[in-house]
C-alpha cells in the first residue's frame, strides 16, 4: 500500500516571506504533521489531497511565527488581571482606576497592579499622598512600566517600616521630600522592602495570568518566547510552576525558553542550584531553562542604569552619579566564564554603556577561557553603546537583542532621559543600524508588560524610529539607525530563533516547524509608515491553529 504524500494543510494564493536568504519569497507552503514540507509555488498544490485543508491567503502575506526574545508574560497576566494602568499615560486616570478598583474590591487586603508610565508626573516620581486620598486605609503597591521602581502609599510604607531613618539599600533608592522622609517612590531593589510583603499570588491565579498572557500573544502572532526571569524577583512570582501546571493541563501551545534569575546578592555558589534547577525545569521542546539572567544595571530614567560618565542635574551640570553596576565587573566575568562553560547562555540586561561594555568584556573573559562556544549570549536594552562597543557584538558572537519600540521621542525620552544624558551618550543610543552594519545579529522582544507585546508595532518603530500614529511633525529619532522592514521582520523571527536555539524555527523552509502567521496584508506593499496598521489574521504553532481573528 502507498503511503500517503499529500499535505495536511497547504497555504496559497498569497505571498509567502520566509526570511530565508535563499529563497526570500515564494506563493505556496505545505505543512505535513508540525513541518514544513514545500515551499514553492504551482507545483506545491500536487501536495493538496482529499483530507488536506486549504487556507487561500487571499494575497494576504504568510510569515514564520513572531519570537520574543525578551518578555515577562506571568507578570503581564496578573497586571491584566488586577488594577491594569498600562494603556494611559494620565495621572487623573491612574487615580481614577486605583479607586474604582479599590472600591471594587474592598475584601483584598492589597491593593496590587501597576503599569504606570513615569512620564505622568513631575520627575517619574509620584506620591504616596496621591493615593492616600482615595485608599488611606489598605496598602497600596503599584510598579510603573518598566518595573524599575513601585508607587506605594503611607500604610504600605508604615507596613514595610519605612521612615526618614531607613537607608537606601545597595541596589536601589527611596525617593525622599527636603526632611529625608520617604515619599512613596521606590527605586530599583527598594521595591523589594515593601513588595516582599505582598499576599502571595495562588498558582491557579497565576496559571491563569499565563495564559491570559498566551491568549493575547497568539494573537499578535506570537509563537515562541524567551520568558527573561525565571525565578523570584522583587514581587514577581517565579513562573515556573504556572508554566508546568500548564503543560501538565496540555495548555501550553507556544514553545518557551527561560532565563532563570541570577540573584545579584550572591555569588558562584548558585551555580550548583542553577543547574539543578536547569534539569528539574526542562519539559522536552515545550519548555527548556537553557539560560541564566543576569541583570547588570537599571533604568536612564531613575539614573540607574551604568554609565561610562556622569548624569547631568537639572542645569545640564555633570553629577555624581553614573548609575550602578549591579554585579562587581571583574566577579562578573568570573560568572559569565563558569555559566559558559557549565553550557548556560546568558541573557545579560544591559542598559548603558558602562553595562553594555562590562557585558561584553565578560563575554570576551568566557571566550579566552573555554572557546567560542554555541552558547549564544545576549544582551538585551541596548539604550547606550559606546561606539567602540558595537563592532565587538559580532567579533564576540554576542547577539543585539533590541526592543525597538523605545528607540522613538515620546515624553519618558525627551523630558526624562535627552536632559540628562550629555549629548554625546544621548546621540548613542538603540543603535540598531550601526548593530546591523557592523555585522551583529539581531533579535528582538518586547519587555511586556513593559511596553507593547506587539511586534508589528516593535518592527514599526524600526523601520521608522517614530512612534505608530506619532503626532504629526514628530520627528524621527536618531534616524540614521533606522533598519529596512526586512531586517526588523527578521530580528523577530529568524534573529529570536536563533537566540532561542530553535533553529528549526525563525524562517519558512522545508524541514522547518510550521510556526506561522497570516497577516491582513504585505507590509512590503504598502508606506513604511502604515506597517502597524497591518494585523495578524491568524497564527500557528507546529500546524496546528492557535489563533484565528473573527474575520479570517
């Protein structure tokens, strides 16, 4: 009996970008089982038979499945479910929610969310006197965007004990009024006096905070991940059990790495944990732990990010302060040499230049001692590069791993950052082309719950280096490190792909996982400024549907 060779499902009448250099373009792919099987045009529908299904592309463009290389979906799930501020930029609507929240829910002990964005209040910083108005008698504990820093108000603080007399711990800074009081902004590693106090959040709440987050992730053609802390980290639970409950549940549909948190507080002597961890986390390719995150610096807003010089005041004079390394640079390549040679990749956060060039210094030490290893480091942020730095990502074989969308002029640059960079380091950052020209590979993510988990809208400000729907007249930033749409396309598939190693993944060829997404159009057809208006129709995992919009 002949076995049979027609396709389970076949995809036509559509252009089909494979981001592989090879063969960049075709009209039809077929998937047998969770591959790839042609690539091709006419001759592909030999493959069609009797049981195969169909989806006529309709000239809409078929791309590999969208990879995020640096996220945090757990966290992004609990923020939806609780006091969500993460889509304003109001101070009035913040306080708003968090009372119609608290109202909402007068039987919760805490009032918990976040996704506030610093450019709403004066400096980044608001008060606790803001929420004591509208929640005087519960604790209040909310981190902004970029979970840098939390917004608490006096019974959190009473809570937590901290007073005029509490000093700054290593890794962070209580915000303070003239008379050294607190004033309810907790910076960096202060979050934690107060954010290890909160209720702990159930592992079916935070199962279901997972995939919530999925949900909206294959929706945006989102197929495969590297979730970048896997571990306990301020007051963000490890999501590692919610990531096994799934897969135990069979609700895991995307493919996941994770970076499993370096805790800066300790040194060598978690190596042997790491490990152990490593082995026990692993759930063959739906889930591996192949990576360890090291959080290197902080943020440019709360001028804690590393730095090779000074912060500027307010007056535009040089301060004091050039940010903090968070892990000794000399320990840090002794880390970096024995994670490399335990087989671990590492996900650096580096932010500036001080931490871009002590990343990659501890790479090169890893290099020297074990060889160029198929580790694969990267370093994710990427906001200041020193210019001697960017030549040495390909030299080294660290990846870029950019998250584009910060790389335009919105309020949190230009009143929170340009004023207090010199020109010079201001003038450095999210270098993007200068990456690409200079021989680096890139990837891409989105930081969510940070900003957008969206890649289009990532891929948007790319191309562009403006905001989608940016005001009229906005200029572009630092555009000479704008990168063509093919390049940026590529960044979140192929480029995330090969972080991941998933090299099965990232482009459309023969032998290749069927992870895929239909998008409504050809962004390649239309103006570079449209490419966000572009939505994802529907999105596969292994070639099985996990995404279809009502009018696909």
């Amino acid at each position: 009996m002949m076995a049979d060779t027609t396709a389970d499902l076949v995809f036509t009448g559509g252009p089909v970008h494979t981001v592989d250099p090879a063969r960049s373009r075709a009209t039809a792919v077929a998937v047998r089982g969770e591959r790839v099987i042609a690539v091709g045009r006419e001759e592909v529908h030999d493959l069609i038979g009797p049981g195969t299904e169909v989806v006529d592309l309709a000239g809409r463009l078929l791309l590999p499945g969208f990879q995020d290389a640096h996220i945090h979906p757990l966290g992004a799930g609990i923020e939806l479910g609780q006091c969500h501020l993460g889509d304003s930029t109001d101070a009035r609507e913040y306080l708003r929610r968090v009372a119609a929240y608290a109202d909402q829910h007068r039987d919760l002990g805490w009032i918990t969310g976040g996704g506030w964005s610093l450019e709403a209040f004066p400096g980044g910083t608001p008060t606790a006197a803001m929420l004591d108005t509208i929640v005087p008698d519960r604790p209040v504990y909310l981190p902004n965007r970029d979970h840098h820093g939390a917004w608490v108000n006096t019974r959190a603080l009473q809570l937590a004990g901290i007073d005029a007399a509490t000093p700054d711990p290593g890794d962070g800074r209580i915000e303070r009024d003239e008379q050294g009081n607190p004033t309810g902004m907790l910076q960096e590693g202060a979050a934690s006096l107060v954010g290890t106090l909160l209720p702990e959040v159930t592992l079916a709440e935070q199962t279901a905070a997972l995939l919530r987050a999925q949900s909206v992730l294959h929706a945006l053609g989102v197929t495969a991940w590297q979730d970048a802390i896997m571990g306990s980290y301020a007051n963000m639970a490890d999501p590692t059990p919610a990531y096994h409950a799934a897969l135990d549940d069979g609700l895991l549909t995307a493919r996941v790495v994770g970076a499993l948190w370096w805790d800066r507080a300790r040194g060598a002597e978690q190596i042997p944990e790491l490990l152990a961890r490593r082995e026990a986390t692993e759930r063959g390719r739906a889930l591996r732990a192949t990576t360890v995150k090291i959080m290197q610096d902080g943020v440019a807003e709360n001028h804690t990010a590393a730095m090779l010089g000074p912060y500027l005041t307010g007056c535009g004079c040089a301060s004091d302060n050039s940010g903090i390394s968070f892990v000794d640079p000399q320990e840090l390549k002794k880390y970096v040499t024995a994670l490399d040679a335990h087989g671990f990749q590492v996900h650096f956060h580096a932010l500036g230049d001080r931490a871009v060039r002590e990343a990659l210094d501890a790479v090169e030490a890893a290099r020297t001692a074990n060889g160029h290893r198929d580790t694969r480091p990267h370093l994710a942020h990427l906001q200041v590069v020193h210019p001697d730095d960017i030549p040495r990502f390909r030299t080294l074989g660290a990846t870029a791993n950019i998250q584009p969308l910060w790389a335009a002029h919105e309020p949190q640059m230009d009143e929170l950052t340009l004023p207090f960079l010199s020109p010079e380091r201001g003038g450095w950052q999210y270098p993007f082309g200068g990456l690409l020209r200079a021989g680096a590979t890139l990837a891409a993510g989105s930081d969510w719950p940070v900003s957008s988990p969206d890649p289009l809208e990532g891929i948007h400000v790319a191309v562009n280096r403006r905001l989608p729907h940016a005001p009229e007249g906005t200029a572009p930033f630092l555009p000479e490190q704008r990168i063509g749409l093919e390049a940026a396309i590529a960044a979140y598939t192929a480029g995330s792909a090969y972080v991941n190693h998933a090299d099965d993944t990232g482009t459309i060829a023969p032998g290749q996982l069927a992870d895929l997404v239909v998008l409504d159009r050809d962004p390649f057809d239309g103006p570079v400024e449209e490419i966000a208006d572009c939505q994802v129709l529907q999105t596969f995992v292994g070639g099985e549907r996990v995404y279809a919009a009502d009018d696909a």
